[in-house]
C-alpha cells in the first residue's frame, strides 16, 4: 500500500460522520469493561539509576533489545498483581532524623 493511498483513505475517513461508522463488530461495553479500564496510557516515565544483580540483568539483556522496556513490564506486572496501595504510616508520623545528633 502506498503513501498516498493511506492518505487517501485516512482523508475518507477523516470525513465520515459517526452515523456512517459501522459498530456491528465491537461487542457493547458492560460493568467489567469500565471496573478494569485504567487511566491514560503510557504513564510518564521517569529516568533513574538502579543496581541489578550481574546475572539478572545478563538474563534481561540476552532477550535483545528493550530490556528497560522489560524491566518496567516485570515490575508493573508486580505492581498489578498487588492489591491497592495502603500507607504503612500516619501522615502526622515524625519522620527519622538523618545525620548525626548534634550535643
């Protein structure tokens, strides 16, 4: 297919209105569709520096490239399978001083 047949199509499509699309194929949304819907995907992600086991990241590494990509879906994977997060402590719980006292 050609640049210029996708485009083509994509101005066609560009200008159907609603009533012209056909829907007959999607199956009608019920309650489990929205209690697993999620929020905006992807999620922003943020750069940081993490140490891994020589032998764990050789394993990530061997499956090719992405293996950031990997890292991310093992640990969300984990995230998933928790429950909701509950905070450990109070709010109003002193936090532990860092450093040493001073006399």
């Amino acid at each position: 297919m050609s640049k210029k047949s996708i485009k083509s199509d994509l101005v066609r499509i560009d200008r159907m209105k609603d009533a012209e699309i056909d829907y007959s194929d999607i199956p009608p949304l019920n309650k489990s569709f929205f209690t697993k819907a999620t929020e905006a995907w992807p999620p922003t992600k943020r750069q940081l520096t993490i140490r891994l086991d020589a032998d764990v990241l050789k394993w990530l590494k061997a499956r090719g490239r992405g293996y950031q990509t990997r890292i991310n879906r093992i640990l969300r994977a984990a995230m998933e399978s928790q429950g909701p997060r509950t905070r450990s402590r109070s709010a109003t719980a002193p936090k532990k001083a860092v450093g040493h006292a001073a006399n």
